[in-house]
C-alpha cells in the first residue's frame, strides 16, 4: 500500500477534497508514507493540479503542515519537505516521554475498567494491522485511552503534535519494533488492570526509551546506508 501514488492516496481519503485541511490530511499522510520524502521540494502548481486543487487552499494546507514542522517555506525556493535528524528524534522523544507519563499519573486513578477493555480490543486490532498509517493511529489511540481520563487537553494536543514529527518514519521503524512494542503496550495495561501506578509508569518510560532508541538506530542505519549507495 505504501507504493500508491499521491493521486491514490487522495482518491482513497473521505471529506471535502478542496478544504485546506483535508489537503493537509493528504499531503501529511504522504510525507508519512515517503510519496514526498524528507528534503524535496513541494512545487506547488504542480501539487495543486495532481490534487484537482486551487493553488489558495493548497498554500494553506502546506501552511497548516508547517506549524507541524512537516513542511519548511524556503524563499524563493518555495516549500520543502523538511528532514528529521537523529538528535531531533531523540529530543522530540525525551518531551514525548515527560508529557506521556505525567498524563498517566494524572489519569491513574481514573482509569476504569471499561476503558481497559476498549483498550485491550485496540491492542487485538492492532495484532493483526499491516498497514503502519492505521497501526499508527491505533496506537495513538491505544495510548490517548489512557490519557485522556487526565482531562489535560493541552498537554494532549502538544503530545499529538510532538508524534506527528516522529510519526513520519513510521513506515521504516514500524517493522524493527512491532512485536516487541506490543508485548510492552499489553504489560501497560496489565499493571494499569491490576492498579500498580509505579510500575505502570515505570513500563510506559521504558516503552517510550525503547521505541526512541530503536528510532535512532533506524534513522542511524538508513543514513550509512545512503552515503555508502
């Protein structure tokens, strides 16, 4: 699935195809899948006719990915794709890591037993998900279960915008990690099940340390990689 072509993946994508943000849906998801790769140029006449858009909603779509540190306005270079270094990875993590487990400690005691469940039947799904954009949004959601009985919505939406940097090597890192991430997601919820708040903080920091470190060593490897090419 991630071969498809940018027009594929908008005729696939439900929603006002002219509005700025489900433009920047698409594109998002695109940078996401690396149909645009890190560091290219975004021509925008040449997006906007591949999107049946006009250029006006177009800007503010690549507008819109800007402020999420996805896209870069150069000059009289216009828009980019922007890359991700390996010491930036490990730094959105670090602030990724301190927000999440704040917002567990918060939502502890809060946490029923039905959103255990809801929980528990993301984690079944994501079990059988081949596609890293949709295990990605379970994830996601996996993790906001837990979080939002904290009632911090500003801290939420910082953490969403923090994952939407990191969240574009998903297509790469997601194989490396998978089956070991799932294994800490379910020891999660287990210990937030049997109401161990110290070792359910203790596991989230350790998962979010794994998947950080695994990140970087991916990103390390793809860099050899294209030096040696």
């Amino acid at each position: 699935m991630d071969e498809m072509t940018l027009e594929e993946l908008a005729s696939r994508m439900t929603g006002d195809s002219t509005a700025p943000y489900f433009i920047a849906a698409v594109l998002r998801e695109a940078i996401y899948r690396g149909i645009l790769p890190e560091g290219r140029p975004l021509p925008q006449a040449q997006l906007a006719l591949r999107l049946g858009v006009s250029p006006i909603p177009l800007r503010e779509a690549l507008r819109l990915l800007e402020t999420e540190g996805l896209v870069a306005f150069q000059g009289y270079r216009g828009a980019m794709v922007t890359t991700l270094s390996v010491e930036e990875a490990r730094e959105l993590y670090e602030m990724v890591s301190a927000l999440e487990t704040n917002l567990l400690r918060i939502a502890f005691c809060r946490i029923t037993a039905g959103i255990v469940d809801e929980a528990a039947r993301t984690l079944d799904q994501m079990e059988g998900e081949e596609d890293c954009i949709r295990w990605r949004d379970q994830n996601q959601l996996f993790h906001n279960l837990l979080y939002e009985p904290a009632d911090r919505p500003l801290t939420l939406d910082m953490v969403a915008r923090l994952r939407q940097k990191t969240d574009r090597n998903i297509r790469s890192h997601l194989a490396s990690m998978r089956i070991e991430s799932q294994r800490q997601h379910r020891r999660i919820l287990d210990l937030v099940a049997s109401h161990d708040r110290e070792g359910a903080l203790m596991a989230l920091a350790d998962h979010l340390s794994y998947t950080s470190n695994d990140l970087q060593a991916r990103m390390r490897r793809e860099g050899c990689e294209r030096r040696h090419r």
